[in-house]
C-alpha cells in the first residue's frame, strides 16, 4: 500500500501507464456484464475511461439528486410505521431494499422490484462454489477463461441486459429523457461515443454492484451508532434542522453544508 506522497505521485500521474488497471478477471466473451470499468484492462480499459469521464461531474451527480429524494419518501413511510408500532426491524435488510430503490431508479431508469435485489444478491452474495471459482479465476484467468467461468449468473446477465435494452428502446423511441445515470449514458451514445447495449448494461451494472452492499451497510452501521448514541443522535438532528431553516427543502446544497 503506498503511502509515501512522491510514490503515490509516480503511481497516479508519471508511471500511471503501468497501473491503469487493477488486474481483475474479465471474460467479456462469456460474461459481456464483467467488462465494466473495475475489471477492464489496458487499452480497453482507458478507451473506456475516456468515455465515462464526464459522467461523473458535479453537476452531473447533483442532477440525480431529485431521483435519490424521491426514493426516501418510502423510506421515511415504512419507518414511520416501525416507530409508531414500536416494532424491532432488520435495519440492515431496510437500507438494502432503500440503496436498491435508489441504484435501480438512478442506474436502471425504474422502480425497483425484487427481481433486482433478488439478482444483486446473486451478485454480491455469491455461494461457496461460486466464491472459489472467482478464487481460482483471479489466481489463473487464462485457464478460467477456457473454462468459461463467469461473474454473474445466466439468469442475471439475462435480466439485466433485458431490463437495459427495453429502457433504452423505450426513450429513443418517445423521445422520453429522465435525469439519471442511464441517460448520462445515453447522451454520451448519442454524443458519438461508441457505447454498446452491453456496454452500458455493463456500466449500469457497475454503479448497481458498487453502490449496493456498500451504501446499505454503511447506513445500517450509521443508524446502529445513532441508535447507541442519543447526544450524536440529538446532535445531527439539531444540525439538519439549523442547516434547512435557511433553505426552503432537503437540496444537494443544503445536505452539501451539512458537516
């Protein structure tokens, strides 16, 4: 793990051509769904860096943000519930089906359902054998290659290519926008990148895995420690209620002032 600033230097801007990827396994001919940013190597990996640059920008993410509040309105209902009823609840099983709501609403263009928390757990909460596989792929990709060994399951590849191509379909052919992550994809297409379905779905899916488990966990853990700490709890409560007296609703500058 570098940590000296002059190496990190050399690592990230001078030698940068030797470390431009991270040597994950990748079999776009059996798995198109794994050749997403994280697994890409080389040259495939910087043409496609190249080409999701700006996806990434400011003001890009901030557009999301009515997409995400949106999401926690049914949050903020099925708690509620809990509170009121005085019911115990899976705080971590909660936050999957919110961090699914929003991932599908901002990476897929749609409502979340079960079918997709059904294949994110595939995805993310593989079985043994499918553990040791991935084991023995990152260990030896050549020979996993010829095995035909794969990240993500049929009906998974399946579901999500489905879900991406009939989106797509659907706004180029009424002309419909919506601002999330999907469309940032597509007007970079439309803007003469060459992106494929599959690449898309492969970007999408990406966004899906990286903010999936990670987010969930990490606001299960946040509510645990509220919950254990009342002063920390009254702490941040009077914070967001100071920060949104100077603005009119929950906005990404007023989460943005919130320290």
């Amino acid at each position: 793990m570098p940590v000296d600033p002059g190496l990190i230097k050399d690592v990230m801007v001078k030698d940068f051509h030797c470390f431009n990827d991270r040597g994950f396994y990748c079999n776009e001919k059996h798995d198109p769904l794994s050749a997403h940013l994280l697994n890409l190597n080389g040259d495939k990996w910087k043409k496609m860096r190249s080409k999701l640059t700006s996806a990434f920008t400011p003001l890009k993410v901030k557009s999301m943000f009515d997409t995400v509040l949106a999401c926690t309105t049914q949050l903020l209902s099925g708690l509620e519930e809990y509170a009121s009823g005085k019911v115990v609840f899976d705080a971590d099983e909660v936050m999957a089906r919110f961090t699914t709501d929003v991932i599908s609403s901002c990476a897929f263009g749609f409502k979340s359902n079960c079918e997709l928390k059904k294949y994110g757990d595939e995805i993310m909460r593989p079985p043994m054998i499918k553990i040791m596989l991935l084991v023995l792929a990152e260990m030896n990709q050549n020979l996993a290659k010829r095995l035909g060994v794969t990240r993500t399951t049929s009906n998974a590849r399946s579901f999500f290519l489905n879900v991406i191509s009939r989106t797509i379909a659907h706004r180029e052919k009424v002309g419909a926008t919506r601002k999330d992550f999907l469309q940032i994809l597509l007007d970079l297409k439309n803007e003469g990148q060459s992106l494929t379905t599959r690449e898309i779905t492969a970007q999408a899916l990406l966004f899906f895995v990286a903010g999936f488990e990670t987010s969930a966990s990490t606001l299960t853990f946040c509510l645990y420690e509220l919950a254990k700490h009342p002063a920390i709890q009254k702490r941040l409560r009077e914070e967001i209620k100071n920060v949104l007296n100077t603005h009119t609703h929950v906005c990404y500058e007023a989460v943005a002032e919130m320290t």
